[in-house]
C-alpha cells in the first residue's frame, strides 16, 4: 500500500486533500483510482488509512477510514552534524539515516568543508529526500533539516550525549563509549549527537574544540570510512546498542 507524508493542516477529522504534486503521483505514476487505499502520516506520530474518492492530475482527496496511533521511532532521539560534502554524497548519508531513525540533520561548516552553503533549490531537493524516505521506511515523524551552521555552533548547540568519531583515536571505541553511557542513564527517551567531518575530517583544532565542549571522541575501529557512510556506520551502533534494531 502507497504511503504519504500530508502536513497535518491538510487533514481534518474525516478528510485528506492531497497537495498538487502528491495529487499528480497518484494518478499519473501510481494510476490510483477512486476506492484505492492508501496510508498518510502527519509527520507529528499519527498515521491514517485512506480511502480514496477522487484522484485527477490537479486534486485528490480520501476519507479517513482509520487513525492509527503508533510509534516506529528510537527511543533515542539522534541528532547529526554533518559535514557538507559533494552533493550527491550527503543526499546518501541523509536519506539512510533518515531510514536508519535519526530524528534531527543538521548540515556543519568546518574548517576543510569544500562544498558552499546550499542554494533554496538544493536544500528544498534534500527536504524531498528526507520526505520520501521517511514514507518509505514507515517513520512515524518526519525528521527536521536544520539550515547549515558552524561546527562551533554545532557543538555549543548539541546534546550533553554526543559523540565525534575521529580516525585519530586511539583509546575509546563506540562499542565502549556506547557501552558507558548505558550504564550511566537512567531516562527512557533521551538525546544523542554525531558529529561526521567532510573529506579530509576534522582538524585538530576542532577536535580539541569538540573536547572541550565535552563531546566525546571515538574510533568507528581499524578501517577508515567516507564521510557519507561514518554517521551511518555510527548511528547504526548507537540503534544496535540501545535496542532498536534487535528485533
């Protein structure tokens, strides 16, 4: 059954009127017809079952059926910093973290960042991505893109729970790190930060910088990742480690 992102001011206590372009994926690319099903969240936790009863190129709309309240999301709530690379790469970290369960990205300036601040045009093609990845991957709430800031502000800004896996650490491995801060919280829900660097990583300056803002280094381990897959490869631990992804 096709699933819809639809802004809650678009539903009403028995009624979805579908936006223009959902309007024409229906007809034109799903060929929906009138007594179709199709599923609809809100992106604030709630999703609806839909029964269609009209679909054309310009407008569609449904009768609410049923309100389904239900929750797919992480107990914690992950919040990643990344790092701005080539455009291409960073719609891949976003859209499997987004399938992953990261609630909040945030896209960071630092001080090896290449890739300039992204035109109106880009940041609407990543707020797509997000979109209808969450439809695809049956999230309940629809994950917030943040307008690209500073790593400095980035980490004045985070969760006290953060971590910055950095190919230079020697010490603490996330499975150690994640393992502490289990021990050490005692919330149902809490939040965590990643912060990911672009190609080439963070510098020691900003490493230092993140210490001293009490985020904690880490090693992902032996190998050395690309910036589009670290925050995956760490968001999965992090989900792993807290419960999410054991079935």
């Amino acid at each position: 059954m096709h699933r819809f992102f639809i802004s809650p001011e678009n539903i009403s206590e028995s009624k979805v009127i579908f936006p223009n372009d959902i309007s024409r994926q229906l007809y034109k690319v799903f060929r929906s017809k009138k007594g179709d099903y199709c599923l609809v969240f809100d992106g604030t936790g709630t999703e609806y079952l839909v029964n269609l009863n009209q679909v054309s190129s310009s407008e569609a709309f449904g009768d609410i059926l049923e309100i389904i309240n239900v929750s797919r999301e992480p107990a914690v709530k992950l919040f990643l910093y990344q790092a701005l690379i080539k455009s291409d790469r960073f719609e891949y970290a976003i859209q499997k973290s987004v399938e992953l369960g990261v609630h909040e990205i945030v896209p960071v300036l630092s001080e090896r960042t290449e890739y300039a601040i992204p035109s109106d045009s880009r940041f609407k093609r990543w707020e797509n991505i997000i979109r209808e990845a969450a439809e695809q991957s049956k999230r309940t709430i629809l994950p917030a893109l943040r307008s690209p800031i500073t790593l400095n502000e980035a980490l004045q800004q985070s969760p006290k729970r953060s971590i910055i896996p950095w190919e230079m650490e020697n010490s603490k491995g996330i499975k150690e790190v994640l393992h502490n801060i289990k021990e050490d919280i005692n919330e149902n829900t809490f939040d965590m930060g990643i912060f990911i660097g672009p190609v080439g990583g963070f510098s020691q300056k900003e490493i230092e910088f993140a210490i001293y803002n009490k985020i904690t280094p880490v090693s992902l381990g032996p190998r050395i990742f690309r910036a589009e897959t670290a925050g995956i490869i760490a968001a999965t631990a992090i989900l792993y480690e807290f419960g999410d992804l054991a079935g």
